[in-house]
C-alpha cells in the first residue's frame, strides 16, 4: 500500500475536527471559525495543517472533500 493511501486507511477525525472542517466547508473564513470555536486563529490554522497531514491533502479545501466524500460534513 504506498504511503499517501496508508495514511488515508488510518486517517481518523476528532469530533471537533470534523466540526472545524464543517465550518469551513459552510464557507466561514478561518477568524470566524476560530471565535465560534473559542480558539485563536492560530491554533485553528494550526489544527487544519495536522489534519491536512493526516489525510494527506496539501490543503484545507481538499481536506473538506475528503470529509464530505465520507459524509462527515
């Protein structure tokens, strides 16, 4: 199995980052998605590199298809 689908295979989401990228895929701009999650902007750029690490994408938008491909948001 190469790498990029290894990671795919494991890739699990936390709750709150499935709501993180449900926020973004609303179209809320990262500052807003930040004060609804009572975070700074900072950590919730933060949080959306991990997870674009996770699952192996380059960027929040195809972070936000892989979960709506899998119905999370």
């Amino acid at each position: 199995m190469p790498g990029t689908a290894r990671r795919l295979h494991r890739a699990t989401l936390s709750r709150e980052d499935v709501k993180l990228l449900s926020l973004l895929a609303e179209g809320m701009p990262m500052a807003l998605v930040a004060r609804h999650m009572h975070l700074s902007e900072r950590s919730v750029r933060r949080r959306v590199r991990t997870i674009c690490d996770q699952l192996g994408v380059r960027t929040s938008i195809q972070a936000v298809a892989w979960a709506a491909r899998r119905g999370l948001v």
